[in-house]
C-alpha cells in the first residue's frame, strides 16, 4: 500500500494543539488553575533534568478529569478546524494519510474523524480517557516508528512522502519516505534526506514483519 506520513502539531495546523488546548481549557474552565502548581513544578523538574519529558507530559493534563471532556475537545476543534492548511484537507491528497504524533488521542481523535480532515490513520500518544495520564510511551522520535510498525505488522507500505516541521525530533520518520517535506509555516520545502543528516534514509519500501 501506497501511504504519505505527517506530523501534526506545526505540519498540518500552524500550532502545538496539546498546549493550545490546556490554555483553551484554563481560559473556558477557569477552575482548572488549581491544577497550575503541580504542572509547574513538573515543569521546573524537567527543565533541571529531574524527570524525563514523558513523566512531565503526564502531569500537564491532570486537570483533565475537571472538565466537560467531550464538549471541550468539539468546541476546541470548531474554532481551530479552519486553520488545517488546505493541502492536508482529505479533497488536496493523493494517498492514504498517516498521522503520527505525539499529541493526545483525545485530542486528535476528534479532528480526525472531521469529514474534511478525514485522516485514514491516527497514531498518536495513548492518554487513559479518564484520568489524562499518558499510557505507554509519548509518541516521539523512534517511538513513532515503533508504533507504525505495531499498526500495520505483516503488511508492507510504500512510504511516498514525510511531512513534519522538526529535523530535530523526526529523522526516524523522514528515513523513511521517498521525499521528504519540511513544513516552515505552512509551507512545504522539499529536501533530500543525507543533506540535512548526512546518511542515506532508509528504503523506501518499508516491510513490517510480524
């Protein structure tokens, strides 16, 4: 099967969606500031590299359980759907769409679905419905590789193009495009692979085995 790979938060939407969406939850549901002090403790122990990114991750969205969790996500996505740039929207692509991000599934879940979004594949950092808490691993760098590879084990995907905004967090996932697209505003900026890290990707036929 032929497929096309993209990031989503700063690929296909101009912003990160899991921070804009904890300042649309404080602005809309002002009680979730008691929530405030522990993310930003979390946040302080990151940044001294006291926890990794993933255990912060987890703390900044204990206040999901303080809010009306289906009606926030649609009102997010009702004011945001506008700003997936029109090349992403299901009419403008060619080929089935894989989106891997490290974003929440409760997030993306819903835009997802959206008929002019309609994404074929969704793989993003699993979040317990009820809590917030991230299960497993954040979806980033070779995680999302790893989780490509649980998603389609024992079929064989041509991956035509990678479409992401950071050379920094995802040269797994443009080692394995044919093309590869860096996104700068919105804007997608052809680039071959070794010139930017200095390999060979790899090939672009990409067999998962069971």
């Amino acid at each position: 099967m032929q497929a096309d790979i993209y990031d989503f938060d700063k690929t296909v939407v101009p912003f990160d969606s899991g921070s804009l969406f904890i300042g649309y939850c404080f602005l809309h549901y002002p009680w979730c500031f008691i929530t405030l002090p522990v993310i930003l403790a979390a946040g302080i122990l990151w940044l001294l590299h006291i926890i990794r990114f993933t255990q912060f991750k987890k703390v900044c969205f204990c206040f999901w359980p303080l809010i009306p969790k289906k009606r926030a996500v649609q009102k997010f996505w009702d004011r945001h759907e506008k700003d997936v740039y029109p090349w992403f929207r299901k009419e403008n692509r060619g080929r089935f769409a894989i989106v891997i991000s490290a974003s929440p599934d409760f997030l993306l879940n819903e835009i997802a679905r959206r008929p002019d979004v309609a994404i074929d594949c969704l793989i993003c950092t699993r979040h317990d419905p009820k809590t917030g808490m991230i299960l497993g691993e954040n979806c980033r760098g070779e995680e999302k590789v790893r989780r490509l590879r649980e998603e389609f084990a024992g079929q064989t995907l041509h991956i035509e193009n990678v479409y992401s905004d950071s050379f920094k967090h995802d040269r797994p996932i443009f080692s394995l495009g044919r093309r590869c697209f860096h996104i700068v505003k919105g804007e997608r900026i052809p680039f071959a692979y070794q010139d930017i890290y200095g390999a060979e990707p790899a090939a672009p036929e990409y067999q998962k085995e069971r």
